[in-house]
C-alpha cells in the first residue's frame, strides 16, 4: 500500500475515533459552564478560535516583520537591492498564503461544527482532517519555497550566517535544559551594585 494511501486511512481511523469518543472528550474538564470541550486539554489537533479571525493581528505582525526585516538586513550585511528584493519575496509570499490560512481557518471551523454534534459523521470528520492536513502540507510547501527564494538572494558569506543562526535556533532547546539545570547564567544577570542587565 502506498504511503499516501496508509496516512489517509490513518486519517479516516483517527477521524472515526474522535468522532466516537467525542462525547466523552465533550464532558473532560476545560470546557465553560454549558460549553462542551470537543477535543480535550490534551488533544494535538489545533483548531483556531471563532473569535480570532485571520489577519486579526496584522497590525502588529506588519510592525514586527519590518522590525525582523530590519534586524536580518543588519545580521546578514543586505544591500538595499537585496532588502528590496527579499521585501518583495515576503509580500509575494503573504499574498499567497493568505487564501490558504482563510481556507485552512474555514475548514477548522467546519471541523468543530462537525464534532460538536451529538453523532459527528465519521466520514465528513475524516475528509476533513484529510483536506485540513493536505492544506497545511501545502502551506509548509510555500513556507520553504519562500526561504530558498529568500537564499537564493544571498551571498555565500550572509549564507554562513543564515546557518549560523539555523544552528542556534536547532539548540535552543539544548540551552533551555542547561538554563533549567542551573548550568548556564541566568539571560539578564545582575550588574553589580544592585542594578538588573539590560
């Protein structure tokens, strides 16, 4: 049997088993007064709120994508043909990601009507997380087309960088163990005299 073929039936399973026990998962705690909690406080599907419709935040993403753009054009050392260029790679990118997330959120609303109802349909259930998972795989597609655009722009020494950082960012977990453990400073140690790091 083919992968795909095995992961869709998984799928279905899966959909069939939340759909099964999605009264019980309805009476776990978590849930309001009168309100059913549909998949549980331990379930791994993530559903996005009614009320925080997509670009709810754009505001505010906008003013920290361009003060993240600014701080990677002084890591990586870009010129402005470079910051124009990666701008327009970002633009082109949001745009295109922007019907998918509308999609996606639509589904997963769809998906919570669905599991809410006193007998869910296993099989719309299952289509649906089927189409949910298909459509985020295609986001993750469009998310790593952008970043190899975005590389495709650098010079090979601000490619250094960039792995530099990839490096970092694979530790951090490594470094929040040995911050837990008391093996590294605390981040803002104490300067002396009383006053707190900056």
């Amino acid at each position: 049997m083919r992968r795909s073929t095995r992961f869709k039936l998984a799928l279905v399973l899966s959909a069939s088993v939340l759909t099964a026990t999605g009264p019980l998962w309805a009476q776990h705690s978590g849930a309001r007064p009168g309100e059913r909690n549909v998949l549980g406080p331990r379930a791994t599907v993530q559903i996005a709120a009614p009320e925080d419709p997509i670009g709810s935040q754009v505001g505010e993403q906008r003013g920290d994508l361009v003060g993240a753009l600014r701080i990677l054009s002084r890591h990586l050392e870009l010129n402005e043909r470079q910051v124009a260029h990666i701008r327009a790679v970002l633009a082109e990118a949001h745009e295109a990601n922007r019907a998918l997330r509308q999609e996606l959120h639509a589904l997963e609303l769809e998906l919570r009507s669905e599991l809410r109802a006193d007998i869910p349909d296993q099989l719309t259930v299952g289509a649906l997380v089927i189409q949910i998972h298909d459509l985020k795989s295609r986001i993750h597609e469009r998310h790593d087309a952008t970043r190899e655009a975005v590389k495709a722009i650098l010079t090979p020494e601000q490619l250094r960088k960039v792995a530099i950082v990839v490096q970092a960012a694979r530790l951090q977990p490594v470094v929040r163990a040995f911050r837990l453990l008391g093996l590294l400073p605390p981040p803002n140690p104490p300067l002396p005299g009383g006053d707190e790091g900056e």
